[in-house]
C-alpha cells in the first residue's frame, strides 16, 4: 500500500506542475493577444511607417540641378513629393478641389495620367495600378515611391542616401528640355540675323565732338509807369571730349 502510494503522490505532483506551466502560458499568451487586439487594422500599417522630412538635391545631367523635400522611411524607401517634382520638370500637374487627386499629362497630350490618395489608384493612359503603400499624404502634400516614377512615367530617380541626391533621367524629352533646346535655335536664329535679344540695355556711345538740342526762350513785361523789360534765354546740349557739356546764357 505505502509503494503505490508514493507512487500515486509523485504523478500527482507532475501533473499539478505541469498544469501551472500550462496556465502561465496561456496567461502570457491571452495578454499578447489583448494587447495586440487594441489596435486598429488601419493603423498598423502607419505605426510601422516611420518617416523623416529630409532636402535632396536633383540633378540632370547637363541641364539643372534644384532641391526638394522627400520622405525617408524605416524601410528604406524614399517618398517624393509629386507635384513640386513635375513643376520643376515643366510637366502638367493640377490638384484637386480636396487635394487628394493629382492630373496632368505626360509627353503628349493624349498621354493623361490620374493620382487617387483616397482609393490609392495610379492611372497613366489605359493602365491602372493599384497601390495601397506607394502614396503619402503628408500636410496636404501627396508623396510617390520612388521607384513607381520609373514603372508608370518612365522618369528613374537613382537616389544616394548618404549625399542626399537623386540621379534623373527619364525615357522621354521632358518639357524643360523642349523649351531650352528650342530657346537655343531662336538665339541661333537672332545671332545669323544681327538681332538683338529682347531686353537688352545698349550702351550710349560719346563723341569727342557732338552738337546736340538747343533750348531758347523770349520773355517780355511792359508797364505804364516804367521801363520795359526783355528776358533772352538760350542753352546748348553737346558732347565734348567724350562728355556731356551744357551751356546756357540768359
């Protein structure tokens, strides 16, 4: 009876340890879940999002270079803001009344293209494009993925992090070529022709010696009880020794 006895005491107490191990897990693993239940499904995505303003310069090679703001995520990823990028470009980029849509054109006018923030929509010519993660609004500014400027407008922005540059190239004739190419011809043009450019101040040329405008005046006064009075005034505009000279006698 004591052997079966003892024996029936020690299964008891492994069975009761391994009953508290069984419910601190499951405390442990209640909790994580009721922490992890408290936060909404839309915002998990933005608390892993974690982003900084930073300036980064553009430069094109042979033609421009400007700043702009972008934001640099945790990821990795690099956010540009749209519609200062195409202004600098020349490209068309209209905002909408709630600033929450972008429209425009590439290249040519047929070639249109709409930004959706709200419903995350890419659209360029027949294509659409459905990206939950590759825009961001930031103070009523809606900023692209880097890398979908490539993919939808074929404009590839090679950014270097630790000089805070993008590299632009693009697979079209972007506006600001057009207008700088065609600025080019007409100075051609006026150059051949002896035209001078609009806007252009011509220096004055001196003389060792010019006349110039002559000035006179005849005034005369009479009275009862007095003598006459006659006024002559004579004066002379020249250029001598390369100077203006005026002269005047009264």
């Amino acid at each position: 009876m004591e052997y079966y006895n003892s024996i029936g005491k020690s299964i008891s107490f492994d069975v009761y340890i391994v009953l508290i191990r069984c419910l601190i897990v499951l405390f442990y693993l209640r909790a994580s879940i009721s922490i992890g239940s408290n936060i909404p499904p839309d915002e998990k995505d933005d608390i892993k999002l974690v982003y900084e303003v930073i300036p980064v310069r553009v430069m094109i090679d042979g033609y421009k270079t400007f700043y702009l703001d972008a934001l640099y995520t945790n990821n990795k990823q690099l956010y540009v803001d749209i519609a200062e990028l195409f202004a600098m470009l020349n490209i068309s980029c209209q905002s909408g009344k709630s600033a929450n849509t972008l429209t425009g054109f590439i290249e040519r006018e047929n070639q249109t293209y709409l930004i959706d923030y709200e419903k995350g929509i890419l659209k360029v010519g027949n294509r659409v494009v459905q990206s939950s993660h590759g825009l961001v609004k930031d103070k009523g500014i809606l900023y692209l993925e880097s890398t979908l400027f490539s993919d939808l407008f074929g404009i590839t922005l090679n950014f270097n992090y630790r000089a805070l540059t993008i590299q632009l190239k693009s697979k079209f004739e972007l506006p600001f070529y057009k207008k700088q190419r065609i600025e080019k011809i007409r100075n051609s043009l006026s150059m051949i022709k002896g035209e001078e450019p609009a806007d252009t101040i011509l220096q004055r040329k001196y003389h060792l010696m010019k006349f110039g405008a002559l000035d006179w005046s005849i005034a005369t006064t009479q009275s009862e009880t007095g003598a006459g009075n006659n006024q002559l005034a004579l004066a002379v505009g020249t250029e001598i020794l390369y100077g203006e000279a005026d002269l005047s006698v009264n």
